[in-house]
C-alpha cells in the first residue's frame, strides 16, 4: 500500500459514524450484518446508514451481498489489515527498545 491509497481508505474513515459501521462490522466477523441490524446496532436512520456503508463499500473496506431483498455487508479484513501494516511498517525502527511495542 503507498501513501495516496491510504490516505483515500483513511478519508473513507473520516467519520464517526462510519467508524462505528466498521466497528459493527469487526464485531459480527464474518457472517456480517443486514444493513437494519447495522442501522439499530449504530443508532442511526437507515438513510444515513446506507450512505455511509455506499461510502466504505467503494473504498473497500466493506463487501455487500444481495439475497433477494436483504443486503449483508461484511467487513474486508484484508483492507483493514494493509491499512493497519502501513502505519506500523516502519514503527520503531532505529530503537531496539521500543520495537517490542509491536
């Protein structure tokens, strides 16, 4: 992952609401969530719910799958992860100390 696609998948997270899809997501691991349960679970309308799972669809970080009129989404761990590893990739280097941080 380089700097631009990260800071695209970090401008899909620049929300708090979306932070708390993600979080939703993370939670119900691979068997994911209706779009309502993500709504209810959030506390938010499923207007403004379905809004922000378009958003973390198109970046990635969510997949969607239609069973006649159901939408579940899921999280895209492998998303997530490159995310996370590109921040981490370089931590501590030069300090022997503090890389058992990670």
């Amino acid at each position: 992952m380089n700097s631009k696609d990260a800071a695209l998948l970090f401008g899909a997270l620049s929300n708090s609401d979306r932070l708390d899809v993600i979080r939703a997501l993370v939670e119900a691991g691979p068997d994911g969530m209706s779009a309502g349960a993500i709504a209810r679970k959030i506390g938010a309308s499923p207007s403004r719910t379905s809004f922000h799972l378009t958003a973390l669809s198109k970046s990635g970080f969510a997949t969607k799958d239609r069973q006649s009129r159901t939408l579940t989404y899921r999280i895209d761990f492998k998303t997530i992860g490159a995310l996370i590893n590109f921040l981490m990739e370089d931590c501590c280097r030069g300090s022997a100390e503090l890389q058992s941080c990670c």
